[in-house]
C-alpha cells in the first residue's frame, strides 16, 4: 500500500522539471554559443586574410616592373606573412600568386580551428579570399633644359652634368649602368612610355643636322617684314626668306648684329634665336604660321658651332643610345639666355609646334621640364639687360607651367636664385648644389620622383 502511495506522489512531483529540460537541451544551446563564436572567429579570419591579400597584391603592383615570375612569389609571402601571421588559431593552408599582362591575382586560404563547436563533432572550417591589383602606366615626356654656356666649362660642371645624366663624364657609353638616363629606362615599363627630349642653350638654340640639312634643301617663299621694335635691324620693310617655320631676313638682328656678314639660307648652321615679342611670341606656346612671316624663327648665326644640337622626344628605351650620343656633344661656349631654353623646352612637350611629336594631353600624361643653368641671364635677340631677359624667362616659365609642365630647377653654384625659384613649380621642385659633384644626386632625386609616376594602380 505504501508503496503505491510512493509511486502517485512521484508522479505529482514537478520540482526536478526545470533541471531536466535544462539537462536535455544545454547541449544545443552550447551549440548555438558555440556556432556564434566559431563563426565570429571565421569571419575576423576572413577579414585579416583579406587584408594581408589586398595589401600583398597592391605590393607586387607597386614593384611590377622589378619582378619575375618566382622573385613576385618570394615578395608576395613576404608582405603576406608581415600583415597576416597565425591569428586566432588559424592555419594558412595555401597562398597562390598569378601574374598575367596587367596585373597579379593573389589567393590565400586558411583553416580555422573551432573552439565550441568541436562538441558537435565540427572541428574547423575553411576560409579563401582573392584580391586582383591591376596597373596601367603613366607616360612621361620630359625635356632636359640644359645651360652649355661658357661658365659650364669652370669648376668641372659639365663633366659632373654629364656623370649625371648618362654615368660618366663623357657620356661614352651608350649603354649606361648609372644615371637619369638608366634610371628612366628601368623605371619605364611599356615601350615609349618614357620619352625624353633634350634642349642645349647658350644665347641660341641649334636644331638638328636633318632639320638644318631639310631647310637648306628646300624651296623659299618669299615674304616680307613691315614692322620695328627690339631685335631689328632698321625700321624700313624688307623681303625675307620663308622655309617651313623659319626666316632669313636682313632686317632680324644677329648674333653678329647687322650688316655684312649675317646668316644667309646657304651657310646657316642650324641655329636660332628669339621670336619676336610682339604677341609675346617669345614666350608662348603659340604657333607657327607658315604664311605669316612674323611668327616664324629667326635663324641666325652660331655664337660658337660648339652648340650641341636639340632632340625631339624619343622612347628612352628604344633610342637610348641616340640620347647618349646627343649629350655627349655638349661643350660650353656662349653666353646666357634663358628665355630660348624655356620656349623651346615647352615647344618639345607641346603638341603642333616646330621639331615636336608630343602627343596631346591625356589622363595619363605627364610633362616634365629639367631646367638647369650656372648663370644670370646676358643676352637674348631683343635685350642686353639682365633685368629685361629676366621678366621674358618668367613669362616663358608661367606659360610652360599653364600648359601643365611640371618645371624642376637647378642652380648650379651660381645664377639668379630668385628666378629659378619662380620658374619652379613650388618649393619642393627648386635645387641648388654648391659644387659640380652634388648634380649626380640631384639628377637621382628627380629621376626618383618621375619615376615613382609610371604606374597608375
């Protein structure tokens, strides 16, 4: 009897109820805890390993043009191990690095150990992320404005100028190891990506020997000059000598003044002097009209047959060698004008003008201008006054910068400070060295600068 008593008492009893339902489903609830965790867990996994794979891929962009095939796997788990590392108890299983054309393709993938879940028989899952850099290129024409008067040949300038540009002080190499031309031809990573212009002055500059030997041959049209004003000679119309962009007429001065003696078509040496300044032609980038004599270049006697000659833009890769051997032909000689070596360093960045095969403005494209020099101004065709020559190469400075030129300048030892300065485009973009040796490094310093633009990521 008791004992059945016993039994309906257990069978009203409700007090073990809530440790029994408790009991039986702890086991899920830790589940569904453990599932947040773990999963928590995968995704902070996920994010470091997307992360580490972003900044692995934007790495091997940055140097692409510095890495084969195996040196882009040894950089790319370099940079990878640096932003990742074994972080919450992960594994990296794999990390796989394509290259194609234009870009590389870096994947990883890792396994993450659970800490919870293991109760439910899950032990860890696998993560994979992707992440693609691609790079397109920037291409760079840039004009050397370089000074080769008379002062480049004292305290060892142009010897060091040459060091600087093409690895030593002859530039007898064509094939550079060291240099701005070296440094251009690594730093391009497409053909004709880099292309290079150069710009020699003294008080003219000097065309080169196809171009003079292409005017000499070539029929004249006749024209005539009916106004005064500087860099004349006279004041009464004259009939000039009109071939292609150029003139040779009596009444421009020369470099020997007027009268007897001046340049003709049949002994010109392929110099030039200033354009007039009427229309401030002088220090513009306006054009040439062939059939309006004003606008065309005064030809003019050679101050010294010394004057290297310029050179169009050319693919610092492909006509390396070409570029060499045009600086090599530098020597000092002359006196100083500033204002010819800007206009005609803008004339060789701007599309349709004399002797240029720049291409028009584009995203893409970035114009440089190096102009160096060791002394004040003397002589232009219009003016013997430093201060006039001064405010023309101003001029000629505001104008290349308008057109988007980026001017770096150079004083080397001595010159106008303030001017090189203004002709700059800002503080950062102004150099000065008090001796010859230190161009070397100012030429490694642009070349750097220029140089970290050929890729757009």
């Amino acid at each position: 009897m008791r004992t059945f008593s016993t039994l309906r008492r257990f069978q009203r009893d409700e007090r073990g109820t809530v440790g029994l339902i408790f009991g039986l489903s702890i086991i899920p609830m830790m589940g569904i805890t453990g599932a947040a965790v773990d999963y928590a867990r995968a995704s902070s996994v996920r994010a470091e390993l997307q992360m580490a794979a972003d900044a692995t891929a934007l790495a091997l962009a940055k140097d692409s043009t510095k890495l084969d095939a195996g040196q882009a796997y040894i950089r790319a788990q370099a940079v990878f191990d640096a932003n990742y590392g074994k972080r919450f108890e992960s594994e990296l299983m794999s990390l796989t690095v394509t290259r194609e054309t234009d870009r590389f393709k870096v994947e990883a993938k890792a396994h993450v150990k659970y800490s919870l879940l293991p109760i439910l028989g899950l032990n860890g899952t696998d993560v994979a992320v992707a992440s693609t850099s691609g790079w397109g290129v920037n291409k760079i024409e840039i004009a050397l404005v370089l000074d080769n008067t008379g002062s480049m040949g004292w305290s060892d300038k142009m010897p060091e100028l040459k060091k600087a540009l093409c690895g030593n002080t002859t530039c007898s190499s064509t094939a550079p190891t060291s240099g701005f031309v070296r440094q251009m031809q690594d730093a391009a990573v497409d053909a004709d990506q880099i292309r290079v212009a150069l710009v020699p002055f003294d008080t003219t500059v000097r065309v080169p020997a196809s171009v003079q030997a292409s005017v000499v041959a070539a029929p004249v049209t006749p024209g005539t000059v009916s106004y005064g004003g500087a860099g004349y000679c006279g004041t009464a119309p004259v009939t000039a000598q009109r071939v292609s962009w150029f003139r040779f007429a009596d009444r421009d001065k020369d470099t020997i003044g007027c009268g007897v003696g001046r340049i003709t078509k049949a002994t010109w040496q392929g110099c030039l002097w200033d354009r007039d300044q009427t229309g401030n032609r002088d220090t513009t980038a306006v054009g040439v009209t062939p059939t309006s004599i004003e606008t065309l270049y005064p030809a003019v006697t050679c101050r010294s047959n010394n004057l290297a000659r310029m050179a169009s833009l050319m693919d610092v890769k492909a006509n390396g060698p070409q570029l060499i051997t045009a600086l090599a032909a530098m020597q000092p000689s002359g006196n100083t004008n500033l204002t010819i070596g800007v206009s005609w360093g803008m004339n060789m960045l701007m599309p349709g003008q004399p002797m240029s095969n720049a291409i028009p403005a584009e995203p893409n494209l970035s114009r440089f201008m190096i102009l160096l020099t060791d002394g004040d101004n003397t002589e232009s065709r219009q003016h013997g006054s430093r201060a006039a020559i001064d405010a023309r190469a101003r001029l000629a400075c505001t104008e290349a910068k308008a057109q988007g030129i980026t001017i770096y300048s150079v004083r080397v030892i001595e010159g106008n400070k303030s001017l090189l300065q203004d002709c700059s485009s800002g503080p950062g973009y102004y150099y000065e060295v008090s001796s010859a040796a230190q161009i070397d490094d100012v030429f490694t310093a642009i070349a750097g600068r220029i140089g970290s633009i050929r890729l757009t990521n």
